[in-house]
C-alpha cells in the first residue's frame, strides 16, 4: 500500500451518527425562558464507551465558563471523555464563580443521569453575562438523556438544538477506507455571529471510530482549524465560547499512530481538515443576514502572517462589505484597507482581480472591464484576488458582505 | 508674568479668516463630473505672505498622490509656504504615477494663478481609484484665485468645499492674549466616513498668526492630534488622504521658543489641541448615518496602549455599535470585544459604568440597575466606562454607534 486512501465526502450528512459508536439526543429545554417548549436547545453527544477527546477553544481573554471547565477536564482526562453536553440560547459568560458552579453541574448532572462514571465536557452559545436557568438545564439533561438514541432523527435534533441565530443546521461527513476497515469523522457546527475565529471557533462538534491518543487528535484538529475555522470571518467580533471538540472511540479498529508520513495519519488528518472546511463554509454561508459569500485570496506579500493582516483589513472593512452588498465593484475600499493593514504595500505593485476578471494590474485600473466587474460583484459568491507582489506569502478568508437586516438583527439581542 | 494664559473657545467660529492674515476661497468646480454647479468642491487657502507650516498624515501604506506630494514639499520647502489647494469629491488616491503629475500641477498652477513664488500643499479627499478630472480643477483654480477674500462668507464656503458626505461644516477658533497681543488659531476640518485617524486624519486645516519655526510647529501638532483626531473612530476605516495642516503666518509679532515650559509655548500647544479637539468632536458628531456620540473611557490597564487596544475593540466592534443604535445596554458585548482585545482582562476584575450608573462591578453585574442603563443608552450622547483593574494605564476613545442608514449610505459610492 503505497498511496494515501482517498477521502469521500458524504453527500447528504446526517450528523454525528454518521459515525458508528455514538448516541445523541437534542431536547427542548427553553433555556431562553421565553415559554418556547417547541425551539431545540439542549443536546447530549455520548460515546458508547468513554474515549480519548481534544479540543482547541477561543484565544478571547474573556473566555466562558464552559470553556475554562472543558480545559481543565481535557488537562486531568483526556483519555476518558464520557460526551458532551451543550446549550444553546445562553453563553454562561462573564458569570463569575456561579459560572463555572453551573457548568461543572452540567458536567455533573449528564453524568448521572446517563450513569457513565466518566466526565462530560460542557459547552453553551448565546447572550453573554446571564446565569444559566438551572432548574431547566438539570430537566434538559434528564429529558435528553433518556432519549439518546442512534438514529438519524435525534442526529439532526442534536444539529438543531446547538443553533442560536443560524437559519439552518451544518453537518459535514468524510469517510476513507485503510486495511478493509472504515474510517468515519463526523462533524456538526454552529454560527452565525460575533465569528472571527482566532485558533478556533463558535462551537463544533466531530466524532470519528479511529482509535487514538489524544495528545494526536489535539494536533491534527489544531492544524485542521487553523486551515478552515480560523480563515472565516463575518463580523470580526471573537466570541468567548469558540470551541471545537473531536471525540474519537476507536470502533472502527483502526489505530492512529503519530508518523506524520504514515498513510492513515494523512488520511484521517484530510478527513478531519475536510469536515472542518465543509462545515466552516457552511457557517460563512450562514452568516447572520449576508447576501454574499466572498472567498478573498492575498498573495504576493512578505509572509504567511503579512497577507493575513491583508485578508483581515479588507474582509472586516465596512466600507469594502457595504460595498460588496450595494454591487458596487469599488476596488479603491480594498487597496485603501490593505494600505493600513501596514505590511508595505506598494500602489504600483498591486493587482486585484474579480474572479478571473483583472480590475488592477500593477496598480492601473483596467477600466474597459468595468461592466465585467460589476457583473461579478452582484453574484452571491465570487472570488476577490489581491496580488501585493512583493514576495510568497499567501492567505484565503471566507468572508461576506453587510446588509441593513444585520445592523437591524442585532441593534437588540 | 507666572501663569499660562487662558486659552478661549470662540462660541462662534467663521473659520479659518477669524485669524490674520490669510485669505480664502471655496468655488464651485463640478470635480464629480455630475453636472452640479453649485457644490463647492475647490478651496484656496493663502498666507498673505508664505509662511512656515506642518502637516500630520495618514500611515496607510497607500498614501495619495496629495500626501505624497505635501511631504516632499514640507521636506523641502517647510518654512515658505505659500497656502493650500484642496478639492473635494475626488481623492486623487490610488492614481499611479499620473495622480502624482496631476498633484504638481494643482500646486504649481495655484502658484501661477496667485503670482505667489512659493510652493502650494495640496489635499484631496473623495472616491479613491479616479483620475483628477484636471480641466476642471485648473479652470476652478483660476477661479478661486480670483475669488480670493479674509471675508467671512468666503471663510464659509472653504468650510463648505472640503465637505464630502459631510453634513455640516466643521469650524473651531481658540484665541489667548500674551505681552498685550492676541494670537489665533483657527481651524476647519472635514469627516464623515473612513474614518479610524493613527496619528493623523481626515482633512484639517489650522491657521494662526503666531511667529514660529516649521519644526516647532509639527512638534505642537503631531502631540495635538494624537490627543484628538487620533482618538476618534467612526467606522475604522483608515483613509489613503487623512491630513492636518497647519500654517503660521506671524502676523501677530509673538515667537514661539522651543522651551515647553514657556509660557507662550504651553499656551498656544493648549490653543492648537482646543482647535484639534474640537474639530473631532465635530467630525464624530457628523458621522455617516451615525445616531449617537459615544465617549468610551478604558482605564486600568498594564499600559496605555493596552487601553488604547482595548478601546478600538470595542469602539469598533459590530456588535457594540449595532446594540448601542438600538438602545440595548448589552455590556456583555463590549466584555467580549474587551476580551479579544487580548490584554489580559480579568473577568472578576472588570467594572463597566453607563455615565455615573454601575452596570458591572468586579464582574458582577448590577442588575437591579438596568431601568438606568437602559436610559443612559438611549440618549444621543453618554459615557461608557470600562476599569479593567490591571494598572494605571487609560485610553478615551470618541466613537458613534452603527445604523442601518450607514449601510445603505455605504452601499455604493
């Protein structure tokens, strides 16, 4: 055997059930207390045994209780995670010691209703700075986990139940063949706002049935996330619950080792880098009130970090987004966000392209292609190029634009 | 003579003609090419003999060819300025090697057209990525030479001619007498988007009569609008053109030494940052589409320029600025924002204050307070406070709340 296998790309996920060993189950526990019994927002993610986890979290100094506690659980324990259990419709951020009384309750409290003797990590999404309803998280677990099933449907209640201002669920599922056996990484994520991941992201849930230790799961979600979560930004505000946890069994049989250059390490690292892709798109393409999804390319700068700083100006520019939402091909608001970006740029260097249209070449507008640019910018997905040509260096971050309905959503919580 | 004099705040400024020995012209010379004759976009602003001057500009990378060119000139030429030509409605920024020609020819052609020997600073501000449409600004040149007046309507319509999406013109005057003998120093200035100065921003234009050399007053400058403009934001958006000029024609007969201690020194530094800081204030109050004046005060850092970090956070952040145009007191928006700020925000240790109002108190939020809140958020102008309790270290950040108004203003040019 002598060629990495190939990874496939389920082309109708279901959710974590995709992946063999796990049961889920996403309830109604009205956390908003807004007497919704209807709307999903507690769910349970169970491993048939306890298994190694890793988890990569948000770099905001504030970060949530939950967050602070599924540390300290993955430094003592890593290698026995019993599940997750996660809330939506409430952060429990900036709540103080009370915070984390709560989230470690969650931990608690899953544990004994589902009666594994191992720890569940906690994670919650929603308005930051109120504590959490207790009662109804305590009648959430109970409910949730006397219902925790494999099949599809409690797949997609799990995938719903994570949602806060998302309009839609987002699953994503690779498979790949070693050894006659079958690899599974399964995966779900939530968005939609307050996203500019920062070495992680919103939350987002994946299972696999390889077998591995977690110091090796933490590595290969850790480069997974710096190539897919952390490359998308809607509204440039880093929130305080980014978490992406990967749960692995071990069901499938198939043991992971750590050579980078053993073909099941590239195959199941492609799969967990292909989930991550797939469901950072989806939550881009979810972003809260967009109209445009823009895939920005920089090249030509200096290094890897310079162009980001590039990627970043120009995609969290306000002036650029309006601009992308009105139609309006005004490439002068990208060449200005790059300037102060302050990584050299040079006026007669630049080039920028829409789609494969050029609009700047070397730093003269190609005005006879106006009508072409246009028509490329009133798309709802289009490519943006900016070429600084000074050197290598290279980055891509999905972005959008900014409509009135996104300063109108969140003028209130 | 043992204390500094009092500098005072003309309640009514005319401009830049409230100080002597300048004349001014703002005409109508359609550089938008759309026909409208009666938009004054063209200003002349002459030193009835040249005179040293200053200038603090933007640090983005893409500078225009106006900036490029006023620094050559000032490297140069620093203490025999003969005035300054502007237009409005075109920023000349992004224009090649051409749009530098094209900045020459302004200056030289207002030399020719004044009769003046000394060389002409040039600014432009508007759409980046356009030739200067160069017929128009040579005709509207001759005409403001001839137009050349130390009336007050003429000092108007230059504060009118720099306008872009500005609403309103924007003027200040400080005067202070010393040895029997007053000096002014007046300045207009201009907004009203792309607006996130780093040590210069925007248009302004300050005048005054003191005796000095060019280098003392870039000093008395660069400190004045680090303390001003450099403290607003209105979208975070660093422009290509953002300058401030500053010309000294020493009509008054006063010389300013170089000693801080001075006490003309200490007044007329006190006078020029009165001038910049008001002229901010305008330029935030004038904001695109803004609703509310935000003074946002970050003390209890490690440093002041952890402050400053923080501040630009949160003054920038989305999130917050879409909660403040909807009256929502949602601080844990601005503790998020705080937070990835990444300075080492203690949650436990945080303190945010509506005007006088506790909102958070070491972390713990005051909600038996919030009716307050609620009302202090709803006023057009309040101070938010944030005390991160670290240190000594402070930043004050005027910023403005974000309306969907911005959006479709922004939309297209």
């Amino acid at each position: 055997m002598s060629t990495t296998p190939t990874v496939e790309i389920l082309a109708t996920p279901t959710g974590l059930v995709d992946c063999p060993g796990f049961k889920v189950s996403g309830i109604a526990a009205d956390i908003r207390e807004t007497g919704d019994r209807n709307r999903l927002d507690l769910a349970l993610i169970v491993a048939d045994t306890p298994c190694p986890a890793a988890g990569v979290f948000t770099l905001n100094d504030l970060c949530a209780a939950p967050v602070q506690l599924c540390k300290i659980i993955l430094e003592n324990s890593a290698e026995c995670i019993a599940g997750i259990v996660v809330n939506s419709g409430n952060a429990n951020a900036a709540t103080g010691e009370q915070g984390l009384l709560d989230a470690k309750q969650m931990s608690t409290f899953a544990q004994s209703q589902t009666g594994i003797g191992s720890p569940f990590l906690v994670c919650s999404t929603g308005r930051i700075g109120r504590k959490l309803p207790m009662m109804r998280i305590d009648a959430g677990i109970s409910d949730a986990a006397q219902k925790l099933s494999s099949g599809t449907t409690a797949s997609q209640q799990v995938a719903d139940a994570i949602l806060t201002s998302d309009t839609r669920n987002k699953c994503a599922t690779a498979q790949f063949e070693i050894e006659g056996k079958k690899i599974t990484v399964a995966g779900i994520a939530k968005g939609a706002g307050m996203i500019e991941p920062n070495m992680a992201t919103m939350l987002a849930f994946l299972v696999t049935d390889i077998q591995a230790e977690a110091a090796l799961l933490k590595t290969i979600l850790k480069n997974a996330c710096d190539q897919s979560f952390n490359c998308i930004s809607i509204d440039g505000d880093m929130s305080t619950n980014d978490s992406v946890l990967l749960m692995a069994n071990g069901h499938s049989g198939v043991t992971l080792n750590n050579s980078t250059e053993n073909l099941i390490y590239k195959a199941f690292a492609s799969a967990v880098l292909e989930v991550c892709a797939q469901l950072a798109e989806k939550i881009v393409g979810d972003g809260e009130k967009i109209t445009k999804l823009v895939e920005l390319k920089v090249e030509g700068c200096l290094s890897n970090a310079d162009a980001e700083k590039v990627a970043r100006a120009v995609g969290n520019s306000l002036l650029v987004k309006t601009s992308w939402y009105g139609n309006d091909p005004n490439w002068g608001r990208l060449a200005d966000a790059a300037g102060y970006a302050r990584v050299g740029l040079k006026a007669d260097s630049l080039d920028i392209r829409y789609n494969d249209c050029p609009a700047l070449v070397k730093g003269v507008p190609q005005d006879d292609k106006i009508q072409e640019w246009q028509s490329v910018v009133s798309e709802p997905r289009f490519t943006v190029t900016m070429n600084l040509n000074l050197g290598a260096g290279h980055y891509r971050l999905l972005t959008t634009d900014l409509s009135e309905a996104y300063v109108d959503f969140n003028k209130s919580e």
